[in-house]
C-alpha cells in the first residue's frame, strides 16, 4: 500500500489498521480525525492528524511516510 492509499485509509475512520514491520506488530487505530492511536510493539502515542501518524518517527526510528511500502498489513 502507497502513503497515499494509506493516508485515505486512515482518514476514513472505518477500522483498525493492523500491520507487521520488522517482525514487529503494529496498529493505526482511528477513533476520530483528531485522535488517532497508534502502536509498535509494546509502544503506543496518541496523534492528533493523520499527517502527525504519518510524519512521526514512532517505528524503530522511521515514520510510516518511510515504511508505508515496505510493511505487510493484516
């Protein structure tokens, strides 16, 4: 999945995100435009945008912009 597809996923509200990257499990849950949680492992942020879930460096050091082609989604 592209950033693009990915970022209308997110922003459509409709289901958790579940996804795999670096042997690692993670989620994007969007509970509302303003307030998404996303996790890593045993790591967990609140974002307030879908650019913020994009644009932060959450995932072993790399923003899911990076990674967004390289994780396998469940």
């Amino acid at each position: 999945m592209n950033k693009t597809e990915l970022k209308d996923l997110i922003s459509s509200l409709v289901s958790d995100i579940t996804f795999t990257y670096q042997h690692r499990e993670g989620s994007i849950c969007p509970f509302a435009a303003d307030n998404i949680v996303i996790s890593y492992g045993a790591n967990v942020l609140e974002c307030k945008s879908v650019n913020e879930v994009m644009a932060v460096k959450f995932f072993n050091g790399k923003s899911m912009d990076e990674i967004s082609n390289q994780i396998s989604f469940d």
